[in-house]
C-alpha cells in the first residue's frame, strides 16, 4: 500500500510493520535520562525509563533534537535502508555522543 504524509503505525498489520522495521533505519539512543527529550524531524518526545531509541525510520536525512526545554542540541543524520545509528548519552557533557566500532557493529546485529 502507498504510504504518504505520517503514517499510523497501530494501523498497520504484522507483515506490514516487519517489513518498515527491515527496510527502515533505526537510531539507538542509549542513557538518555527520563524527564529528557527526544525527537526525529517535527516529532519529539520525553524519554521515559525504558526508552532505547527509535526504528522504522525511512532513508533520508533526518534532524535529531534532544536535551530540555531550556538547553536543546540538535544533529543532522543521514539514514540509509536498514542503518543503525548508535549513540550514548554522556553524563558529562549532556550530549548524544556516536557509539564507534566494534562495539556499535555488535549493537547493530542486536537491533537487526
């Protein structure tokens, strides 16, 4: 089915969401603190205590905004089909800091 505009995802069946999962990018955002936001594009969200990123992304360039209210930092991300961008907050500097290898390999294939 042709998919235009935001898509709702609780409409969409079993086949239809592994198929977005396999094709799309994903970003693994890990230790960001609760109370903290997260967002991809217009959406943002406040990360709760079990919140590891975000998946079914499509290909493309993508803007990355996290922090507070007050002190917001934002990336730019260029997403291929099935990428795995892993990153990790850092307590000292309140960033989104880049998991490298071989670590961000490992947590790519778990992701997968």
């Amino acid at each position: 089915r042709a998919v235009t505009g935001r898509m709702d995802v609780h409409t969409l069946s079993n086949e239809e969401a592994l198929e977005l999962t396999r094709r799309g990018a994903s970003i693994l955002a890990l230790s960001i603190p609760t109370g903290r936001e997260f967002g991809l594009d217009l959406q943002s969200y406040t990360v709760g205590p079990k919140f590891l990123g975000m998946k079914m992304i499509p290909p493309g360039l993508h803007l990355l905004v996290f922090g507070t209210d007050a002190d917001r930092t934002g990336v730019f991300l260029r997403l291929g089909q099935s990428d795995v961008h892993a990153a990790r907050w850092s307590a000292d500097t309140e960033l989104l800091l880049p998991i490298y290898e071989p670590e961000a390999g490992q947590l790519a294939t778990q992701t997968r």
